[in-house]
C-alpha cells in the first residue's frame, strides 16, 4: 500500500525552527499592504459580508461552525469544485482548507456524487432502518485497517471520541483518560481540557462541571516520561482507562511527534493495561488508506473517525478496533445495564454510508492519498524556497498531504514559558488571522493562516499558481 508521506519530517529540525520563529518578533504583513488586502474584503466581498452580518442576528457569531470563523469576516461559499472554491461574489479561490481534510479527491467529486444522487433516487436520505452500504463500509475501512474488527458509526469525531472512552473504561473498568495537552479530539465535556496550548487543564471549559473532566489529564507533547509518570500516579487511584493520541502529533501535527513516538505510547499502554485510541479523524485516509495506523506500522486498540469517513459529506464519524472492546456498546436487545450506551438516528444513514464507501472506491483507483502526498510535498519544498530567498524565519514542513507554514507560532506557546504566552499569544493569534486574510485576499484559502490539506485535485499547475500567490504575501513580512 502506498501512503502519502514520502520522507517524514525531521522532528528535531522542525522545532529547532519553530523555537527560532517564537523566540522572535512577529513579523507581520507590511501595514501599508495589509490595509489593501483587507480593503480587498469590503471591496470584492460585499455578498458575503451582507450575508453574514444578517446571520449574526440569528446565529452567534454569524457562522455554524469554527473553520468558518475567518477574519475580518466569514466568506460566504457558493460553489466547490475540485482544487478551487467560489464565494457568493463570484471570487474563486485556491481551496488548501478542504473541508478540513476530509476531500481527498478534491471538492465534490463528481463519481462520489453521481452514486449518492443514484441513492437518493431510489431511498432518499434516512430510513431509520439498516441499509446495506453500512455493511459495505464497515467491511471496506477493515479490509484496510486490520485492527478494525469491528465497526460503529456515529454522526462526527467528537461522538466517536465520546464513544470510544465510553467503550474503553466499561470494557477496563478504569476511569481516567490521558490526551496530550494542545490536541482537539472535538468538543464533549471530557475533552475540553488542555485545548490548544498544552498546560491549560479547564481553562476552556465553561459550561462544564468540574466532575465531567475530572478524570482527563494531558502530558505535554512528545514527552513520554511524562505521560509514564501519569499513567504510575492513575495506577495509584484506579487505573487509565485510555491513552488517546493523533499519530501525527496534535492539531494535525502542528506539533509533530518522532517517528517512533506512537510505538513508544503503545509499549507504555500495554505495560499498564490501558487502551490506546487513535484519533484519525483526518489521518484516517488522508496518509493512505492505511490511515496513520498503517504508516507508522502501529496497532491501536480503538480508532476514531470523523470527516475522512465519508469523503466530506455529512454525519461523518465512528469508532473501530477490537472486538471485544466494541461489543460493549449498547445495541439492540440486550443493550440495558452491561453495555455502553451509544445512539443516532442519522448515524449510518444512507447518504453516509454511500458516498463513503464510493470515496474508499474511488482512492483505491486513482492513488488519490499519494497524489495529494506528493502536491503536498511540491507546496512544501516552493514555501521553503520562498522563505529562504526573503530570509524569514517562518517554517514549512510536511507530513504528506498535510502541509503547515509557521508564521505567527501561535500554537508553539504553552505554560512553561507562562510568561511569554501571557504577552504574545495576542498579538501572535492576530497575525495568523491577519495571515489568512492575505493568503484569501490573494485568492488562498487555508486553515487558520497556517495549515493547508492537499486534495489529488491539486496538480503542478494549482500549486504553482498557489505559490506565486503566497510569495506576493510572503515577501511584505521583511
């Protein structure tokens, strides 16, 4: 099988660079020219800003969801097709944000779109009773991921991860959960802890009963003694239940971990019988149909999903691994008591299910993770090229079709310097947002101003066209 990522990163290499990039004055956009690029969105984006100061009155924030929330304000999308997006004024764009990761093939695809509308004709949306693609899909993802015995699909990542700690403390019959501090694994009450900047604990949780999270703790990134510490002191008042992990590190890798970090984690799990979850909820695919599992060569005991698992279309998550550890959800007869409780009318429905297992299909054709891997790859080497030519201290690496572009540093900040955090993690959150203005001002989208997924849509040509467009921004940061 072939995966995405080419060459992995040199970890040491990387930090090196970020430690350099924080240590650092920010060097933002040249004032003169970011007053133009933000001219541009009053200018070209006046549909969208109507449309979204009108969604205000209604919906906080004026968007539904986070990836949405862009500055200075939400662009409303009308059209998505492969490589490119359009927005409600007809601006088209570069779309380097995907969907946040899950189009692998690129912005609605058309083969995937033609067998869901084929589907629709014959049983529309949701019936609320089996359907056989949730077979078909099931046994697809194990067909490539082996340590998939079983399968559960739910409606997102974050009711994945819900389920999955739900399944690994009934089945350990323990009570505490580790997550590396910074990492999102979605929004349940447990998992709001250390959120974003490691070190934080229940910084973001209001709204949140301080019982909910009360058994989560979070070891700072790639710091196994640490986590072995933790995993000793949990022992003491009961045991871990779970260990959960992105294999590429958190925040898809902004903090990437060593190449054999992930079977150092599963040689701690075994050593103090607690279960190791993978959240692939964007590796799943993204590195290969292996997911990240198959890559680094490293068995999970449980497996989250979330977006990857239906190629980008909707009610899009589910948890899979060991038989024995999955059969204790609640299903059916049978369900009351014992069992851990899971639900969702939606989940596995038909739309889901299909267009899921088309995506698989059509991966498996066309090479699509390992095309995206090496668009990846070309992105990466052009920002390199550029960053050095203007000497910025700014970094790019890759993890295949996972690309980031430090500018800012925003995420590298944490509780050991808490000082330093205490006075940039302002002005550095404003520049990675002031960041993505200009990229989208120059027709870019991208994630947060400093992360971009490929999609096997991105030929030579879009990414050439994409790097000239990032060097017009890049060369005002002098």
């Amino acid at each position: 099988m072939e995966y995405a990522i080419s060459q992995y990163p040199n970890v040491n290499e990387v930090y090196a660079k970020l430690e350099t990039l924080i240590s650092q004055p920010i060097r933002p956009v040249n004032r003169e020219k970011m007053k133009e690029y933000l001219a541009y969105f009053d200018n070209q984006c006046k549909r969208s800003k109507e449309l979204t100061d009108e969604a205000k009155k209604i919906i906080p924030g004026g968007v539904q969801h986070n990836l949405a929330f862009n500055y200075p304000f939400p662009i409303a999308i009308e059209k998505a097709d492969g490589a490119y997006l359009w927005d409600a004024d007809g601006n088209k764009y570069i779309d380097f944000l995907q969907a946040g990761g899950p189009t692998i093939l690129g912005s609605n695809y058309a083969p995937v779109r033609e067998k869901v509308m084929e589907m629709l004709q014959s049983c529309g949306p949701v019936t609320g009773l089996f359907h056989e693609y949730e077979l078909k899909l099931a046994q697809k993802i194990q067909e490539h991921m082996p340590s998939i015995e079983m399968f559960r699909m739910l409606g997102s990542g974050t009711e994945g991860v819900m389920a999955a700690i739900r399944a690994a403390r009934t089945f350990t019959k323990k009570k505490y959960v580790i997550k590396v501090g910074g990492a999102y694994h979605g929004w349940s009450d447990q998992m709001v802890y250390g959120l974003h900047i490691p070190g934080t604990g229940r910084l973001e949780a209001k709204g949140i009963p301080r019982g909910a999270n009360a058994k989560t703790r979070e070891f700072y990134p790639n710091a196994l003694g640490a986590l072995k510490r933790q995993l000793w002191l949990n022992r003491l008042r009961g045991g871990t239940a779970a260990v959960i992990i992105e294999p590429v590190g958190p925040e898809s890798g902004t903090r990437p971990v060593p190449k054999e970090f992930n079977q150092k984690v599963r040689e701690l799990c075994d050593e103090f019988g607690t279960l190791l979850i993978f959240d692939e909820v964007v590796t799943g695919f993204r590195l290969g149909l292996g997911g990240a599992q198959g890559y680094f060569n490293v068995k999970p005991d449980l497996t989250v999903f979330g977006k990857c698992i239906t190629g980008g279309y909707p009610m899009a998550g589910g948890v899979g691994g060991r038989r024995e550890v999955i059969m204790s959800f609640a299903a059916g007869i049978g369900g009351v008591g014992e069992r851990a409780y899971v639900g969702g009318t939606l989940s596995a429905n038909p739309i889901s299910c299909v267009a899921g297992y088309y995506a698989m299909i059509e991966m498996e054709k066309t090479n699509a993770a390992a095309i995206a891997g090496k668009a990846g790859d070309k992105l990466t080497q052009g920002l390199q090229a550029i960053i050095k030519k203007y000497e910025l201290p700014f970094v790019a690496y890759n993890q295949g079709s996972i690309v980031h572009l430090e500018t800012a540093g925003t995420m590298l900040l944490d509780f050991k310097h808490p000082l330093r955090l205490l006075k940039e993690l302002k002005p550095r959150k404003h520049m990675m947002e002031e960041m993505g203005a200009a990229y989208m001002a120059n027709g870019i989208i991208t994630l947060a101003g400093s992360r971009m997924y490929t999609s096997m849509a991105d030929t030579d040509e879009v990414i050439d066209d994409a790097l000239a467009r990032f060097e017009v921004v890049l060369k005002e940061c002098r």
